[in-house]
C-alpha cells in the first residue's frame, strides 16, 4: 500500500545527519519504497486496515513548541523523583527531562550521543533486533533514525526506581509524525523497570511511529510498562522486541485507552536455556475507536517458559483485536505456555476479535497454565491506579 509517507521517507533519509545513521535512514527509505503499508491481505494485519494512515497528510516537524511543567503533571503518577526523559512532538527536551535520581550503574542518552561514543550499539544492537524488512512501520521507522533514548544498566546492578520515558505531543501537533526509536540494554544478572508513556494535550491529530528494541542478557531481568493515552483522534504504532540471554526475564505490561488507530506489537526471542516472558495487557476501548494487539514469543532454546493474560473492555462502537503467536522449534520437546484473553463489550456494536495462533511442533509438545502471579503482583497496585485514572478521565469528558 504506497501512500504520501514515502515522500517523507526520502526527505529524512537525504537529511543531513550523523554518518552513522545515513546508511540506516537510506536503506529505510528504500525497505518502505519495497514494502508500503501492510495491507490486510497480510494475514498480521487481516483484521486492521491502516488505509486512514495511508490516505492523512504528515509532516515531520512544526516548530518549537513551550510546554509548561505542570502540564506534565498528571502523567508523572505522582512521583516526580523518578527518572525523566521527555519528548515533546518527537523531541528530547532537556528543560523538562531530569535524570538526577538514575542509580548508580544505570546510563541514560539520547540515541545520537550514545552511538557517538559507542559506535558498536549500532553494529550489535540498533536496527538490528527490529529490522527495516521486517514490515512498512519498521522500515519507514528506520528511514529517520536518530531521535530516541539509550538506557544501560551494569551487570549485577538492581536499579529500584524506574526510567520514565515520557512522549508529548502539544495541541497543535496536527499531522505530525513523530518516530523515536529505543534501545534498552540490561547486562548480565541486572535489574530494572522502563515505563514507556504516550500522552497528548489536548486532542491533536498526530501519528506516531515508534520502535523499542531491548536485550536481556544472561540472567537479567527487565520490566517493561508501556501506557498508551493519546488524543482519540491519533493514530498509533509501536513494536517492542526483545532478545534474552540464559536464565533471563523479560516482564512486559501495555495498557492501551487512547488513539482512534492504535497497533501494539510486542515480540521475544527466547534465546537462552531457561529464560523466560510474561506478557500482559488490558485495553480500553470506547467510541469508534480500534486497538490491535499482535505479541509473538519464539521459543528457540529448549526449557523456556512464555506466559501471556490480556483483557479488554470495549464500549460503544469500538473494536478489539488480539493476535497472540507462540512458535516452539521442533527441537524442544517440552516448552511451557500459557495465555489467557478476556474482554467484557459493554453495548451492542462493539467487536472483539481474538486470534490465538498457538504453533508448538513437534506435535506431541505440551502448553500448560501457569498464571504470572509474581509478575502481576510487582504491578497490580500500579496498574490498578493507571486504569481508575483512565476511567476517570472517560467520566469526566
């Protein structure tokens, strides 16, 4: 599906930017020329059509923009001392980020700085564990690679307050295209929390395009909250994937309530003997408002366990997709899975579409119920708060 995003492409891949990000932007640039838009003939995207996406009129930059700290309050869940960095309409913005509180052996840079000093992020890690081929999002995502967060966390280190990224677009952000890209790295036996929150002020009809690719290397472990509240009139893509090491964790959560176009792709690789993921959701859906949710757990090293609860609740007109893939090489025998989606549609027109691809081979491999207690719990009380402040606000609009 070709669409005016193409010309955007090619605008952002003929900038002219740090060296190392050229050849990424300029095989970007040619990926989406290749690919377009996914069409739902594409059996991930059978059931969300991006035609709105495909049809709008973008533009990648409007200007600086002020935005006052208060503003930003109601989105800090009430503690400010955590770790910041915040974006506003696709920016780093230095003013109102704060990153006085990191931990000791916890290292926070923006995208360009870091592979500036460490040019072998980019060689190992950076458009690499989310690849431009791997559809048109990605590759039009690496077509302006630059703008994002490096976190690394030292081996044997446990970080207990979180990384707060924050992702602002202002009022007047109306046909903006905003593509940060990510790279969490957690070394070896560390621990750690990112939360990753998308928010606007007021209702600005913005487009964001956004990747986080993360490793977690050999007993590590890593909590990933990702809240997504933007304006209903937004469109919205993000791809989290990971890459675990031996004995490694990688515990995901994504609450979804804001957007009228949302797709939420979460994606591992158990790579290592004994690791593992939890994956969990809830979405909010109310209005003419669609949310997509794919996760894929590929279970490549034997004794690894993936473990998966979504639920959703769907009012008006609204539409819920989930689409949840377990793959278990044909090597391992004895893989442990689990999933679990639950949806409650509160009035007549709402859909819900569940897909549950589940592909264990050989034949004879087993999945059995484990619920996440441990992971769950670390985040309930949190959670809990996340959704009454959701519901809260539908009320009062």
């Amino acid at each position: 599906m070709k669409s005016g995003l193409s010309v955007l492409a090619q605008a952002a891949a003929a900038e002219s930017v740090a060296p190392a990000f050229r050849s990424m932007r300029a095989n970007g640039a040619a990926e989406f020329a290749r690919l377009g838009l996914p069409a739902s003939k594409n059996e991930d995207w059978l059931y969300t059509s991006v035609s709105a996406i495909a049809a709008g009129e973008f533009t990648r930059t409007i200007g600086d923009v002020a935005v006052d700290a208060s503003s930003l309050t109601p989105f800090l869940f009430a503690n400010p001392e955590w770790p910041l960095v915040v974006f506003v309409n696709g920016q780093w913005s230095a003013a109102l980020s704060s990153l006085s509180n990191l931990p000791d052996g916890v290292r926070v840079q923006s995208l360009v700085d870091a592979v500036s000093e460490q040019p072998e992020l980019l060689e190992k890690y950076i458009g690499h564990i989310v690849p431009a081929s791997r559809d048109g999002f990605t590759a039009l995502n690496v077509s302006a690679v630059g703008v994002g967060v490096v976190m690394q966390v030292a081996k044997e280190m446990v970080s207990d307050v979180p990384l707060h990224i924050l992702h602002v677009v202002t009022p007047d952000a109306n046909g903006l295209l905003v593509q940060p890209r990510h790279l969490l790295l957690v070394e070896r036996h560390a621990k750690a929390s990112v939360i990753e929150s998308f928010v606007s002020l007021g209702e600005p009809a913005s487009f964001t395009n956004t990747v986080t690719e993360v490793v977690v290397e050999d007993g590590a472990t890593l909590h990933h909250l990702r809240i997504q509240r933007e304006s209903q009139h937004a469109y919205h893509v993000g791809t989290v994937e990971a890459r675990q090491g031996r004995d490694s964790h990688f515990v995901s959560f994504s609450f979804i309530a804001g957007s009228a176009l949302s797709r939420t792709n979460v994606y591992t690789v158990l790579a290592g003997e004994g690791c593992g993921t939890t994956l969990n959701g809830l979405y909010l859906l109310d209005g003419t408002q669609h949310g997509d949710t794919q996760t894929r757990v590929e279970h490549v090293a034997p004794n690894c366990f993936s473990r998966e609860m979504y639920k959703g609740l769907l009012d008006g007109a609204s539409h819920g997709v989930f689409n949840g893939k377990v793959y278990v090489h044909p090597k391992h025998k004895r893989p442990t899975a689990s999933k679990r989606i639950k949806r409650c549609c509160c009035r007549t027109r709402r859909r819900s579409t569940p897909n549950r691809n589940s592909r264990f081979s050989p034949t004879t491999s087993s999945a059995r119920m484990v619920l996440p207690w441990a992971a769950w719990m670390k985040w309930r009380s949190f959670i809990s708060k996340v959704a009454a402040l959701a519901l809260r606000s539908r009320v009062n609009s």
